[in-house]
C-alpha cells in the first residue's frame, strides 16, 4: 500500500502543500504555523521593504548574530555558495581582478590605494573609447584591455593608480614579474647608470 504524504492547506495561498512545506510552531494544534514558507518569505520580504530603518536598526544591534547566521547559511548551502560566487565572477570580471590584485598586495605588505581610487581606474581603462597598451603603445580593443602594475606586487610594487597601467593582453603575459627596464630590453642602459 502506498504510503501518503501529510499535507495542510495554507491560510494565505489556500495552496493545499505537504507539512514540509511549514515551519513548525508548538502552540498550534499541529505543530505548524497556519502560512507556508512561501507566503512567510513574501510577507517578510514585504515587511522589510516597508521598514528599512527596522532592518538597519536590528542589524546594527545584532552584528554578530548576523555574521553568524550568513556563515551557518553559507556552512549549509555550499553548492548555492559556489553558483553565486561563479555567477558573481563572470558577471564583475573587473571586481574580481581588483579584489585578487589586493589580496596579493596586502600579502606582500605593498602599499595599497583606496579601494574607489583603484576601482575608477579599472572603470576607465573598461569603459575608454580609446586606449593605447603602455608598454608596446598599439591601440588596445576594449576586450583586451588590461591592468598591469608597472612595478610588480612581488618586487614591492605599490597596489596605486601611480604604478598601474593599461596594458594589451600580450604585453601583461610576457611582462609578468619583470621589472620595467628588463621588460623593455633596458636594463643594461640601468645597470651601468647611463640616462635615457
């Protein structure tokens, strides 16, 4: 005999759903609160566009029980976690980039330029109508374009706007950890201190 399901019918919806679908609340007769998870999302969601202040109220009264509820969210959902994070990169491949180009600055104690400094930077060599790769001085399409820092982060280059540059794909890949005048086939003019 096949086994049935327990089902309720929501109070808001009237949609008839299984018993998994509520949340559970003591007081009732059943064990289960009258509005399906659903309707309890829709009415809360509602609640807190109408109340912003509340929400901020409650927020900054409850910092660490925020942190901890979004890290137990997190901790739970790990799968949803990494789509939105995938979805996230694929949609702010310029935010990401700044945020690693930090990350390594910060690991290697660099000086490091406000994050909106930083970011307006990245925004113009996106969005530019024209923009020439400092290091070969060709014309650079916009879906090339890219942000090299002129002194690398691993020889104690600064993560500021004063040591990035718009560089062409090609010249970022060859360049990698080289100095200026290494990369510019100079460095011997360095070495022996004759001026440029």
């Amino acid at each position: 005999m096949p086994e049935t399901q327990a089902t309720k019918r929501c109070s808001k919806c009237k949609a008839l759903k299984p018993t998994s679908e509520y949340h559970p609340r003591r007081r009732s007769k059943d064990g289960l609160q009258a509005n399906c998870k659903a309707c309890n999302r829709t009415v809360a969601a509602a609640w807190h566009k109408a109340h912003p202040e509340q929400r901020e109220k409650w927020r900054a009264g409850n910092v660490v029980k925020e942190r901890q509820a979004c890290a137990a969210w997190r901790h739970a959902n790990p799968r949803k976690v990494s789509q939105y994070l995938a979805k996230y990169s694929r949609a702010n491949p310029d935010k990401i980039r700044q945020k690693c180009a930090r990350r390594r600055a910060l690991k290697r104690n660099a000086t490091v330029d406000s994050p909106r400094t930083i970011a307006a930077f990245y925004r113009m060599v996106r969005e530019a109508s024209r923009l020439t790769c400092y290091w070969c001085g060709k014309p650079v399409k916009k879906k090339d374009r890219q942000v090299d820092h002129i002194v690398p982060l691993s020889r104690r280059g600064a993560h500021a706007v004063l040591n990035l540059c718009c560089s062409c794909a090609s010249c970022n890949h060859r360049k990698r950890h080289k100095m200026p005048e290494e990369f510019t086939g100079q460095h011997e003019l360095f070495a022996q201190g004759t001026p440029l």
